[in-house]
C-alpha cells in the first residue's frame, strides 16, 4: 500500500510552500432535500475502499524520490465526514461563505486529504455537500468518476457493487523508506537505460537516413520544452496585479447548448467559447476601471487521461498561453483562442509532461513560483454527468467546482450537468477587490459570447 507520487501531483504537492499555491478544490452539490445519511456515509466509505488514495496520507521520502502515499494508520471516515445545519437566511450565499472558508483552510496532513460536509436547513428545505480535496488525489475527469460511485440514477436506493476491505497496514519499518528511495533510484536509471537502448538504433538510422530531419525535430522538441517550463517574468495585466490569501466565490450558469452553438459559430469548440466568456468579462472589468487590456496569461489543465487508468492521481498537464482579452467581437476571440487552444493541444512537449514534472520538482521553489504567480487567470473545463442523479435519495439540483487560484486573480471553472454549464469562480480578492463588479462584467462577457447562439 506504498506508492511514489507521479511527478505532476508531487510539483502539485512541493508548491504549497507559499500558501498562495495552494492546490485545494472544492465542490458544491445542491440537493432539493435532505439525504439519508446512512446511505451516503456508505457510499463514501465504498468510495475509500475503491480508490486507495482516499484512505492514504502522503509522508515525505529521502531525495531524490518523491513523496509517497502510505496508509493512513489511523484512518476514521467519521473524521473526513460532517453534517451541520446551516445559519440565516440558508440561501446559497450561506453555502459559498462556507465553501469559501474550506477553500482557504489548508488539510491536516497527518491525515487523507479530503473532506465531506452534508449541510441541512436550507431554505425550501433543500440541503447541499461540499466537498473538499486537494488536487493531488485526483484531476476533474477522476472526480467526474468517482461521482459515478457516490451517485445513484434513480431516487430508489442502488446497492453498488462490493468493494474488497481495506487491509490492516502494520507500522512501516523505520529503513523501508531508505530501500524504498533505493529501489526508485534503481528504478529510474532501469527505465533510462531501456528506453535510450530501444531508442538508440531508431535514432542512429533516422541520423544517418534524414540527418535535416532529426535535428529539426529535436530542435523543435527543445523549444516546446522551454516553453513549457520557461518562467513568466511579468502579469499581463496591470490592473489585477496583487495577490494575497483571500477568496471570493461566485457561480453562474449558461445553458449548454446556447453556449455550444456559440462556439460553431466562432469555429471552435465549447471550451473555446468558455475561456471566450471569461475573457470577455475581463475585457469588461479592466474596461470599468479605465485600464486598457490585451493578451493576459491563461493557465488551463488539458486530461491525459486514458480508458483504464486509476481513478485517484492526476492525469493532465498544465498549458500556458496568451489569450486575447482585447478583442471585443466574440467571433473573432473564439477563432483566436481556438487557434492558440490548439497550438498548445499539439505541443511537442507534451507526452514528456511526467519527465518535464520531475525537473521541475528538483528547481528551487523560486523558481516554481516565478511559473505561477504571474499568471493572469485560470479556466478549467470539466465534462460533467450528462443526466439527472441521486445522492442518498435525494436529487442533485446542481453542481459548483470551484479550482485553486494558485498563484494567478481567478480560477473560473466550467463543470457540465445534464444541459446546464455551471461556473464555479474563486477569485484572489487582492487582484479582484470589487468581486461584484466583476461579477457582473463576467455575466455580460458570457452574455455576449451566448447571444452569438
């Protein structure tokens, strides 16, 4: 029950050396009643048998290895799970408080790291869950699955298939951690010896048969990697220029298929015309304040998730790019960032994603942050469930994610439910002070990019 962490959730984990890169996401699940408790205590107690990570806590291993997951010795789901009874008025500005406050808070690392919160005596007697998980268990598509696990189809109770018992996990001996940074050492050089051995003859003929050919490629391939790592040295805008370790939430909601009719219409896709939407907000806000805006700096997560990977873990890796916020005709802004979308989507660098990680996990935390902190904003689109589900017999009305900021103004995240795209906002209120007025312009920029549909 000991496993090395993959470089991109160890970079995720090693970051958090400056609170402001914190790497915790927060989900908000609104129900139209109450659920039985009972139902859902088991469910999430099958969900922890089903993806190991949910009951291991991470211990950190002598360098070079990463840290790892090891099981929780003391492991008590009744820790991980609350249910408390919402203050006046109960509406879902008395949620976002809550979820906002969870969001900053940092998890007890002795221990796994998430959290369940059942929250009764809402108004028209409706109920909520937030929950709350750092990013290294899984990505958005991981949590998509693991909501496939926690949810049922139907009101009727659906008895899920069983799950084998979590082992009983004796205390580690004190040398393992030393064998086991051995083994990963020896490990890694095994694999560097493979693959240069596979690689050297397919290498050597290319050399020889198209010599042009090769050294542009890696040419290429050295460039895309440089992109990928190099560090940005200033924010694009000079308005959103503070950070500070508070947050504002927010949400929104855009029917799914205006917003994907929007985006033919541009020539792109509906993640195009998501990061469209808020860019056309930001257009806005710099606007309300007499700043004249450009490009600014996006961070976006792309999935490199494959049919039979585990559920816990991240599968994605990070793209960086230029977006256009300048450009007032939505038409044009979607072809542009369909057009950048893809250039990055297609970069080089891109299957060396857990390589490029493991260079970076050894650069000193300066270095990190300087590849963060300028960012100007975050969007993360996540395919949510396509149909109406259950929770403990109680019907999912809606669902909020809410992704870290780390480092940059704003995090918008798109998660999809049935036909509705929700927007789940977490805004650094030292870049974003007036979370209203921003609000607002990014309602009028979706509103501009919709009415395209």
């Amino acid at each position: 029950m000991t496993e090395f962490m993959r470089n991109s959730d160890a970079f995720t984990w090693a970051m958090e050396s400056d609170p402001r890169l914190r790497s915790t996401v927060v989900t908000l699940i609104l129900l139209d009643k109450s659920p039985d408790w009972d139902e859902v205590r088991d469910r999430f107690d099958i969900i922890a048998r089903a993806v190991p990570m949910l009951g291991q806590r991470v211990v950190a291993s002598p360098p070079p290895a990463p840290p790892r997951w090891e099981q929780a010795p003391d492991f008590d789901l009744d820790f991980h799970m609350r249910r408390v009874t919402a203050s006046a008025p109960g509406t879902v500005d008395t949620l976002l408080e809550m979820a906002r406050v969870a969001a900053m808070e940092d998890f007890d690392r002795a221990r796994p790291l998430w959290e369940a919160t059942l929250v009764d005596g809402l108004d028209n007697d409706g109920a909520a869950m937030i929950l709350k998980f750092h990013h290294a268990l899984t990505d958005g598509v991981g949590g998509i699955q693991i909501a496939m696990i926690l949810f049922d189809l139907s009101a009727a109770h659906e008895q899920p298939a069983p799950v084998a018992a979590l082992p009983e996990v004796p205390p580690p001996p004190w040398l393992r951690s030393y064998r086991d940074t051995a083994q990963y050492g020896a490990g890694l050089v095994g694999n560097a010896l493979m693959g240069a051995l596979k690689m050297a003859p397919k290498l050597v003929s290319r050399s020889i048969l198209r010599p042009v050919d090769t050294v542009s490629s890696a040419a290429e391939l050295a460039a895309s990697v440089y992109r990928t790592m190099a560090p940005v040295n200033r924010r694009g805008s000079s308005l959103m220029s503070k950070r500070s370790l508070i947050r504002r939430l927010g949400v929104h909601e855009v029917p799914f298929a205006a917003l994907r009719a929007a985006a033919h219409r541009g020539g792109g896709a509906l993640n195009d015309a998501f990061v469209a939407g808020v860019a056309g907000g930001l257009r806005r806000y710099h606007e309300a304040h007499d700043v004249t805006v450009g490009d600014l700096h996006l961070t976006m997560p792309m999935s490199l998730r494959e049919e039979g990977d585990e559920i816990g873990g991240n599968r994605i890796t990070i793209m960086r790019f230029d977006v256009p916020v300048g450009v007032a005709d939505p038409v044009e802004r979607i072809r542009q960032v369909h057009e950048r979308t893809g250039r990055v989507r297609h970069e080089k660098s891109v299957p060396y994603t857990q390589w490029i990680a493991g260079v970076l996990n050894m650069m000193p935390r300066w270095y990190i942050g300087s590849m963060l902190r300028n960012i100007d904003f975050l969007c993360s689109d996540v395919p949510g469930i396509p149909v109406p589900v259950f929770l403990g017999g109680a019907k999912v009305l809606a669902q909020y994610g809410f992704g870290p900021t780390i480092g940059s103004a704003v995090n918008v995240t798109l998660l999809t439910y049935v036909d509705v795209c929700t927007l789940g906002i977490d805004a650094d209120t030292g870049a974003i002070p007036d979370f209203e007025v921003f609000f607002d312009c990014l309602v009028a920029g979706f509103d501009e990019v919709l009415a395209l549909g």
